[in-house]
C-alpha cells in the first residue's frame, strides 16, 4: 500500500471520466481484468433546458454496470433547472449519486456555459450547487473542478462557491482551464481544498505512475486519487497502488486483447473499420509505450484481426516486464 489520504485510511481509487473513453466497454474490461477502482464517475449527461439527460453510452454504464462498484452519474449544464430535472431522474436509477462537471474544457460545452465555462460566473455555479445539495440526499452530493478559468489564483473563490454547499465528495483536477491537459498540475490548490476540511478531496492531474501517485499523497494528503489518462495506459496501476505487482507484459498484451473485444461488442453500428476507429480513442493514450513501427501500423490499421495480431507483437505498458 502506498500511503494514507487526509482521514486516516488508504486513499480511495477512482477513474477520472473520459467523454467516448471511460464507457461500458472499458468498464467490462477492467472487470474481466480484475482492475477496478472504488467507483465510477460516468461521462457526463448534457443537461439543457430542451434535451434530457438520458444519452445512451454513460446510462449503459448506469444500467449495466458488471462490476458491481459505486457508480456516480455526472451531469454538465448551466442552468439549476434542468439539472434538478435530471438529476431527480437518474437518482430513480441504481446511482450513489450525482457529480457534476465543473472542468470540461471543450469550446463548444464552454460555449453554453457548462463545464468549466461555470467557473467565469460563480454566482451561478454557486446557485447551481446550492440547489443540488438542497434536492439530493446525503452522502448524494459531489462535484469535479478545474481550479479556474484562467489562473490558479481563482481557485479560492472557487472553493467558496463550491464549499457553500457542503459537497459529499470534491475531485480537483488541478490545472485550469487555460491549461488544457498540459502543463503542471497546481498541488498547493488541491492541498488548499484538503485543508478546508468541508469533505474528502480527491486529487487529479497527470498521475500515471507509483511515484507521482507517492508525490501527490506526501504532499497533499489526498482522500484519495482520481486518475484517467494513466489508467487508460496502464490498468493495473490501480493493482500497483493497492500493494500489488507491476504488470507483466503477458497482462498488458491481455488488456488490449480485452479490450478491443468489448469495444467491438458495444459498438451502435459495427463496421471494421469503425472498431479499428473506436479502439483509437483508447490506443491514443497507449502509443508511448509501443515502438515507433508498431505505432504507425496501430495509427493506420483498419482491420480488427490485424490489429489484434499488432497488438500482441507489442510490449506495451510503462512498467510491463
């Protein structure tokens, strides 16, 4: 075990959501695999005042959950009203509760103020999360955040929006939006939100290995770790961080041998290449760790079979050995 988050206990493992990435394909993956973190955060519903939340590929993982863990359905809107709407309807649904999305940095989520585009008008994200904490039950309450549109010195003001209505569950991604998913994560923004003590912290942000797992937890002190684009690489990081072996290269040849027969079953249309595509999504996280010649073929490959052989052919995994 590597360490201990704020409350004493080893810290929580929870998969960062990936819109088109972290689905019911990859959760049945990790599932056949024996890697699961403690819950999962679906990819967000759109909530706006003319369409329902209910899209398809994050309500499978609700409604065909195979692992059975804690699964928290995530929302992204701009506007109390239909988030309350939806919100009610997928707590009819077997959810420990609801998260809502306050740090998707697309332009066009952005654009209606949703994501992290509510970070540019506090008052309203405050009102928002006011409203859900009133309509939700205990324990049902939990949001992830950026830590600012444009600098980390937002992050404060930030807090007091959120903090105002006592989440269950706070996951910092901590880099803004600004940033992207590039340069270096803000630790003493998440270290800040663990110190206000108003509830478990979970930090996120570029954790991709046992060290950078050891640095966040000594420094921050962490409930516990949300990763995403890691552990998409690398499953059985989750394994590692709960005192486990690094994976062999047998595993992570099994990993993308699982995956890319889930990501064929749970496709809306088959076609080869559509799956050659889809599997993508996943592989754009994985290339680093394939030679140079396996990459291009992976890049180029529009046949499952073959990509199935090439994938084998490969090493694969940060730390396989």
């Amino acid at each position: 075990m590597i360490g201990q988050g704020n409350s004493g206990a080893s810290p929580m493992l929870a998969l960062a959501p990936m819109q088109d990435v972290t689905d019911l394909a990859y959760m049945r993956t990790l599932t056949r695999i024996h890697c699961l973190p403690d819950f999962w955060v679906t990819p967000y519903f759109r909530s706006t005042r003319t369409t329902c939340a209910m899209s398809e590929g994050p309500l499978r993982c609700i409604m065909e959950n195979p692992a059975g863990i804690p699964v928290w359905a995530q929302l992204a809107g701009s506007t109390a009203t239909p988030l309350l709407r939806d919100a009610e309807a997928l707590m009819q649904l077997p959810v420990a509760g609801i998260n809502l999305n306050v740090g998707c940095p697309s332009p066009l989520v952005n654009r209606h103020g949703a994501g992290a585009g509510l970070l540019r008008k506090l008052p309203l994200l405050r009102e928002i999360a006011l409203a859900l904490r009133a309509q939700l039950p205990p324990g049902a309450w939990s949001v992830k955040c950026r830590i600012g549109w444009e600098r980390a010195e937002e992050f404060p003001r930030v807090l007091d929006a959120l903090c105002d209505s006592h989440p269950d569950m706070l996951m910092v991604h901590a880099r803004t939006r600004k940033q992207l998913y590039a340069g270096e994560p803000c630790m003493a923004a998440v270290r800040l939100a663990v110190r206000r003590g108003s509830c478990p912290v979970f930090a996120n942000g570029d954790i991709s290995s046992m060290e950078e797992a050891r640095i966040w937890l000594n420094t921050v002190e962490p409930a516990g770790l949300m990763i995403g684009r890691g552990l998409v690489r690398n499953p059985y990081l989750l394994r590692e961080l709960r005192g486990g072996s690094a994976p062999t290269a047998e595993e992570m040849q099994e990993y993308y041998a699982v995956l890319l027969e889930e990501t064929g079953h749970h496709l809306e249309r088959y076609t080869p290449s559509g799956h050659c595509n889809r599997m993508k999504k996943y592989l754009a996280f994985c290339y680093q760790d394939f030679s140079a010649d396996a990459e291009y073929k992976l890049r180029r490959c529009t046949n499952p079979t073959e990509m199935g052989r090439l994938l084998q052919l490969a090493r694969g995994g940060p730390n396989a050995s």
